[in-house]
C-alpha cells in the first residue's frame, strides 16, 4: 500500500508527513462535510500516512478535525492551526478556544496567519508573548503564514520562528502575471520566494508550502501530478499542505506524491531521489 513518508520539520523535533491535509474545505457550508464524515476521510489519509493536518481558528474545520482526533492516538498526528490575531493576549486566547474545539490539550504547531509586510513587526512581538504557550507545553512550534516574499524572508531571521508556511509552487512569471487571481504572490517574484525560502532552511526553520496549485491555476491543474512532485522535490521544503475533501482527493495526491523514492540525508532526513 502507498504510505506518505514522514520528514523532519526543520529544527522542530518534529516529524511530519510530506503531505499535509489542509482542512479549509471541510468549513465551507456548500461543501456540506459533517465533522462525522471529515473524521473518517482524515483518519482513511492518516491510513495512507497523512498525519500532518493544518486547520485555522477561521476555517470551521476544527470539529472534523476533533472528529478525527476521536478515532486515533493524539500523539500519533502533527496538528497546526492559526489565528489572525495580532497581539499575544487576543492570539493566547484564540489558542484556548482552538484547543477546546479540538478536544486536544495541545496542538504541534501555532502558526499567526496570512502575516502582511505591515504587520511583521506586530507578528513577532505576539510570537514572543507566545512563547509562554511554549513552555506551559500547550504549543510545541510557533510561525506564521504568509503570501509574501518580505515577510518570508525576515521572518527566517527571527528566533521566534520555528515554522514558517508559505506560497510555493513552481510557476513561471509569465504564468504568475497571467494569472493573479489564481497565484496570489504578494509581493516580489516566484524566483525570489525561492530565495527566501532557502533562507529559511538554512536557518533551522520548518519550511511548509503552500498553495502548490496556487487557487487553481490552470496551468497547475492542467499538470496536476508534476506540479506537487516539483515541490516535493526541493530540498528547501520540508513538507506542504494541500487541501481536500474527499477520499478521492485523498488518493489523487498520495499517487502524485508517493512514486518517489526516499533516501537517507546526512541528518537522518528523508531526501527524494530525483
């Protein structure tokens, strides 16, 4: 049986799967998911060895994902969700409410969400405030999410910063250009989100991509199994996230990411064989 291989998250002490299960979809009412029903798709990908799933305080998604927890040893996944707070005490807060819909004294990673250039400097004060959220052990990794280039590549300077998930896929800038509503790049180029990106592995922090089909580029879609393979191949990615919602979304992407084969890193990581 396929299994989705785990890898190590940067500096993090963790180890997740290189396939993400991004549960946005799940909190869309038209899409009418049951949290009875999202639990037993994630538990099936947990099966194939999704057990990295990212929720957020916004997404709705936090009762299926709780739905899930229900079925499986809590220990056995890697949960993240965010908030869009911006100051430590609202995102402490937000913290609490997202730990009780998850039915789950932790989460692995706590991630500030959709962070703007201008508010970079309002992210790293609430991540340090944070950091008591650390010690009390209810937060294992503190990061944000971002679409920019800026804060990508600051953000990879900040000790603050464990993990920082961000837009990645392999577009050219023509493609980017033709279709904004589809690549929502905020700021610079493809080409230098890359750069930013390698700036943060480099530095010891968990690199997570993101939107790897953009918001459904059709040049992405149109090559659906290259463009996640072409992520899963960068050695500056640690793992990435792609939304589902159904079981055979699930196996889309574990046969689009699966054919590699692994190797062993000098650090024990898990490296593809290109």
């Amino acid at each position: 049986m396929l299994r989705v291989p785990k890898v190590r998250l940067g500096d993090t002490g963790l180890m997740i799967s290189k396939l993400g299960f991004g549960t946005v979809d799940f909190g869309i009412a038209a899409n009418k998911i049951s949290p009875r029903q999202g639990g037993r798709i994630l538990s099936r990908a947990y099966d194939l060895g999704i057990s990295y799933w990212d929720t957020s305080d916004d997404y709705g998604s936090h009762p299926h994902v709780a739905s899930a927890l229900r079925l499986l040893p809590r220990q056995a996944t890697v949960i993240s969700t965010k908030t869009s707070e911006r100051t430590g005490k609202e995102a402490t807060r937000s913290l609490k409410r997202s730990l009780k819909e998850l039915g789950t004294d932790y989460v692995d990673i706590f991630l500030m969400h959709y962070v703007r250039p201008d508010w970079i400097d309002v992210c790293r004060r609430a991540l340090k405030e944070l950091a008591n959220e650390k010690e009390a052990g209810r937060v294992r990794a503190l990061g944000l999410s971002t679409h920019s280039v800026v804060v990508t590549k600051e953000a990879s300077q900040f000790e603050e910063v464990d993990v920082i998930m961000t837009i990645c896929c392999k577009a050219s800038q023509a493609t980017v250009s033709k279709f904004k509503e589809h690549l929502p790049l905020e700021d610079g180029s493809i080409a230098e989100m890359f750069r930013a990106i390698k700036l943060a592995h480099a530095a010891g922090k968990g690199v997570i991509a993101m939107k790897v089909l953009g918001d459904g580029a059709p040049p992405l879609i149109k090559n659906y199994a290259a463009s996640i393979r072409s992520i899963a191949r960068m050695d500056s990615v640690d793992a990435m996230v792609v939304g589902m919602k159904s079981l055979e979304e699930v196996e889309k992407n574990v046969k689009a990411i699966v054919p590699y084969q692994y190797k062993l890193g000098n650090g024990g990581e898990l490296r593809p064989i290109v």
